[in-house]
C-alpha cells in the first residue's frame, strides 16, 4: 500500500518525540541535552525540539512558575524551531488540563496560537472520545484560538488515520460544517511535514478535499514556512505545496515574505492576519 511510507515517517516522528521524552525523564536540565537535539535527523529535528519544550514547560508548570525555564530554553537555543516549540507548551497545557489562554499575551504574536494547535493536537491523541467522538474542545472566547484548537485537532487526525484520505475525510465530516475549514487546513500542515505521499497521491488528496482546497493548500504553505525557519526542506513538504498551491517552494516563501513585511507582526491579530493572507493569496 502506497500509505507504507507515510506511517513509516509518522512512526520515526513518534519515536523521536519519545526517545527526547526519556531522556528529560532521567535528567529534566535541557542545557544538557542540547547536543543530542541537535544530533536528531534534520528531516525531523524540529520535532525533538518540540519534545523537549513539552517536557521543559511541564516543569515550569508543576512548580508553578512562569514558563522561566522554557523562554530561556526557546530564546538561547530554540527560536529556528519555533512553531514546534509553541506547539510543544501546547502539549504540556493539554496534559495538565490547563488552559492556556492567559498565557497567551506573554508570547510573540506570530506564534501564540501554535501553542492552542498543540492542545488540539493533544486532545486528538490521547483524548479521542472527547474530542474525536463527542467533539468537544476547550471552550475560549477567542475564536482565533478556538480556530486554532481544530487546526491541532486536523492535524491529529491524519495520524489517527494514518495517511488514508478517505477516512480522514470521513472523520472530518463528522465535526460541525463551521469547524472544517480549520480541520482541513490542520490536514494540509500534516501532510505536508510528514511527507511519504508521491505526487499521484496528493493530488487525489487536492481533489478530495473539495470545498477545502484552500485550507488544505495553507496548512502546506505553513509548514513549508515552519521548515523554512528550521534551515531545512524536506522534498516532501516541496511537493505538497507545488501540487497544492502550483508554485514553487522559492515562490511561496518570497509571496510569504511579501505578505510579513505589508503585517505589524506584533499587533494582537498578526497570527490570523497572516493566515488570512496566506489563504487569500498564495493558496488560491
């Protein structure tokens, strides 16, 4: 089956994310453990960084301090692997039931709602009945993290289905017609960064995704910019975009660059500005 590679990638995520997650177990110091990050694959290095911001910030919040640990960790070593990093403390909230929302003024603009996408991803994991079943999420008045919670959740759910289309799509359509944009456009990052699909595969992904291409065609473009800020392209992420969005890797970062530099990237609604954009330009 062509979906080998696709689980084999997803299987080599999951057992980076775990092999970081031991070695914070046994020593929680992340100054320590910087080489050995480091050391991690660079197809999926970003993603041992996000293990490890899981682990950092699970300290941080057990002992009841302000993410100290965790902002030394992403401004000393960390900023290229970013989105991953916000993605990271996203997990530690979802695992301590806490919601993060007060905590959202406290980081950069650009990258605060990655930290509800690592919630939905959570809860789409480990919390299926509720989220995957019942289809309930953390209830925020902020509908740009709301959005974000089922772009996490969109995310899961391409591992929950294990890079079969049709039952993803299935799952999809089972949420309320309002969310699934934001579930798509989780889809399109995940496909994207995982990689594993040829190009025959994802344009029956494009088609399929019918009234979503946009959304699917953005969640590529942001993970070709998140790849893009840790120095490394996978060839994978390059061909999604140019099958979803019909441009080159070289085209959609310089219309991404055009598109930041006409944003005030730290005015409150950067995030969702940029999305916004990207979704009425570059995806179309």
């Amino acid at each position: 089956m062509k979906e080998i590679l696709i689980t084999q990638k997803m299987d080599t995520i999951q057992n980076t994310f775990l092999r970081v997650q031991d070695i914070f177990f046994e020593s929680p110091e992340w100054r320590n453990h910087v080489a050995e990050l480091e050391s991690t694959d660079i197809e999926f290095r970003s993603i041992a960084y996000e293990s490890a911001s899981m682990s950092i910030a699970l300290e941080d919040l057990k002992q009841g301090e302000q993410l100290t640990n965790w902002f030394q960790f992403l401004n000393e070593v960390a900023s290229a692997h970013a989105t991953q990093v916000h993605v990271g403390l996203g997990w530690a909230f979802a695992q301590q039931l806490k919601n993060p929302i007060a905590y959202l003024t406290k980081l950069n603009p650009m990258m605060r709602y990655r930290v509800l996408d690592g919630y939905g991803y959570y809860e789409g994991i480990f919390r299926r009945r509720r989220s995957i079943i019942n289809h309930l999420k953390l209830q925020v008045d902020d509908a740009v993290a709301s959005a974000a919670l089922d772009q996490g959740l969109g995310r899961s759910i391409w591992y929950l289905n294990k890079g079969i289309i049709d039952d993803a799509k299935i799952m999809i359509e089972g949420f309320a017609i309002e969310r699934h944009k934001d579930l798509w456009r989780g889809l399109g990052i995940a496909i994207a960064y995982v990689g594993g699909c040829d190009e025959e595969m994802l344009k029956d992904f494009f088609s399929k995704s019918d009234f979503y291409k946009t959304q699917l065609a953005t969640g590529a473009v942001m993970a070709l910019v998140s790849r893009d800020s840790a120095k490394y392209i996978s060839t994978d992420t390059e061909l999604a975009c140019k099958v979803f969005c019909n441009k080159t890797a070289e085209q959609i970062l310089e219309l991404n660059y055009s598109i930041k530099s006409k944003i005030d990237l730290n005015h409150a609604n950067a995030y969702c500005n940029w999305v916004t954009a990207l979704e009425n330009t570059i995806a179309r």
